[in-house]
C-alpha cells in the first residue's frame, strides 16, 4: 500500500513530536506473567497507559522467560530495563537490607508518613541505583508449605526450597535449605527434591503446586514485599507530569492491598478444597515460632549491614 507523500510527511511530523513528549519506560516482572504477584503490577501498566497518553508509556516486556528473577535487581541498577516488579529477597545480593523488607509489615501509607519509607528510598539509590516507587501486599504473609507431616516445630532431615524470605527461619528450625527461583518449585516437588516450601498464602494455584503439596504449615509469618522500582537516572530524567502519573498509578497500586484479606480468605479456603491440610501447634508454640522468626530475621540483616539493619528495626516497631 502507497501512502501519499504529503500524507506520511505529516504523520512523521507528529510521530517525531509526540514522541520529544511522550517517553516509553521499558517494564519487566520476576514472577509469571498474570499470576498473583505481577497481576496488579500489570493492572498498574494498564492505568499508566491509559493515563500517560502522550505522556508516558510502558512497554511490558515481560517476566521470568524474558529475565531470570533473580537478576531484574541487577537490570534496574544497570538500567537494562526503566521499570520492574521485583520482591527484595530476589536482590539481597547487592543490597542486604533488601531482606528486612518482609519484617516491615505496616501499611505503605503509614511507611510513607513515618520516614520508613524515605530511608527505604535512601538505601535503594545508594544500593541499587533505583528509585522505591510503590510497595505492595505488605497484609499478605507466607507459609512453609510441606510434603511431610510434622508434629514438633523441628525441621531436621527436612529439605525445604528457600529464597533469602525464609532462608534464615529453615535453617534456624534445623532444616536444609535449596534456594531456587519460583519457576522451578514444581518439578523440585514433583521429583521429591524437596520437602516442603516457603511461599506466600495466596499463589500457589497459579503454577499447580496444589498438585504436590499435602500440608501448609500454621502459622503464617512475615509479611509479602513486592516493590516497583525504577532506574535512578530514567526517574531523575521525567518531567513533572511524567513523574505525576507514575505516582498517582503508584498510590492507586498500594491501594489494592483492600482487596487482600478477602483473597486470603478464597485461596485457604481453596487450599482447603484441595486437599492441603493445615498443620497446626498450640497457641504457645505458634508464637515462639513467630518470636524465632522475628529475631533470626532480623539478626540476618543486622548482621550485614549492622547500622542500617537496626535503624530499620526501629522503624518497623518489630
Ligand atoms: O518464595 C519466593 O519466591 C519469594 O521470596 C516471594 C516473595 C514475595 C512474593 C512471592 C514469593
């Protein structure tokens, strides 16, 4: 097909235009594309994109087939990519204080008016060259999901697939650990490689682990961070109004934490359905687990980065 001469002259024109006006950020996720941890990151784009119109844009690349998890840290800081979906247990290896994010469990806009949130900001500039835009599912907790019923609060002789969130609890409670990315959780259950897993309470159908699993410990601990950051130089780079509808999505984002606790409450019930059975200990046991859980948690952090460990200690109140 011919387009005349004039014609095309003049949409060159205001492609070129819209464009000097117009920037495109360039998003990946470290979790499957529409499951439970990158579908509101994908509703934020949509938002973005509906609202940025000649503003800003963002084209979504993609999750774990387009960029192994556990280097989308990595591709932020060296603004391989503007804009991603990441947990910080996928970055702890450039930014140890990353992993003292599932300790802080209050509400972003509490974090955002209390000065946690600022030095949460302070330390991924220094750290990993990124802007903290938004922080989600801080109300959503984890489960050390299991194959093998046990009847004490001891995990050893238990192989348990692990990422930097529960490293610390497993190897406390006497278990062994394998770190993998979530992408390869099935096929470690289904051969037998592991015992029993650390995920969050809601997800678990999303890639049929459902299948493999027979029990989810009780209680539920810590608390899901799932951050979107932005390249440091790409954020300094966009104009107020860029910067603005990048905000705005980012406050509409965290506000999607509401509809959480009725997930929750669909996905055990689901779990329930399944076949997954709780396995429960007495009121007594179940807090000096969370106490554990707490305390080696945070000996971790504060261990590799001793000062910033205990100022985030302070400022979660945990
Ligand atoms: O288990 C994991 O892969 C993990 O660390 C995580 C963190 C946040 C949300 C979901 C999973």
């Amino acid at each position: 097909m011919r387009v005349p001469f004039f014609a095309s002259l003049a949409v060159a024109a205001f492609a070129t235009t819209a464009t000097a006006q117009e920037v495109t950020l360039r998003a990946v996720t470290s979790f499957a594309e529409k499951t439970q941890f990158s579908r509101n990151f994908e509703r934020f784009i949509e938002k973005v994109n509906a609202d940025g119109k000649g503003v800003l844009q963002i084209n979504y690349i993609g999750g774990p087939r387009a960029m192994p998890p556990f280097e989308v840290g990595n591709a932020v800081r060296t603004k391989v990519v503007d804009i991603a979906n990441v947990t910080g247990a996928f970055y702890t290896n450039m930014m140890p204080e990353a992993d003292a994010l599932k300790l802080i469990g209050k509400p972003a806009d509490a974090q955002r008016k209390d000065g946690t949130f600022a030095f949460i900001e302070e330390l991924h500039n220094l750290k990993l060259n990124a802007h903290y835009l938004a922080r989600q599912f801080h109300n959503v907790p984890f489960h050390i999901y299991m194959n093998k019923k046990i009847d004490k609060l001891d995990f050893t002789g238990l192989k348990i697939r692990v990422t930097p969130v529960y490293k610390d609890i497993v190897e406390a409670l006497g278990g062994t650990t394998v770190t993998t990315a979530p992408g390869e959780v099935y096929t470690a259950l289904e051969r037998g490689v592991v015992d029993g897993y650390g995920w969050p309470v809601t997800g678990i159908f999303d890639l049929g682990w459902e299948k493999v699993t027979k029990f989810r410990m009780e209680p539920a601990f810590y608390s899901v961070e799932v951050g979107v950051l932005v390249n440091l130089d790409v954020w300094k780079g966009l104009n107020d109004r860029q910067k603005k509808v990048l905000n705005d999505a980012a406050l509409w984002l965290e506000a999607l934490d509401s509809e959480n606790a009725a997930l929750i409450k669909s996905e055990r019930d689901r779990q329930a359905a399944a076949g997954i059975q709780p396995i429960e200990f007495s009121a007594a046991d179940s807090k000096a687990f969370l106490a554990k859980a707490n305390d080696v948690g945070w000996a971790s952090v504060i261990k590799r980065s001793p000062e910033n460990g205990a100022k985030l200690r302070k400022l979660s109140g945990n």
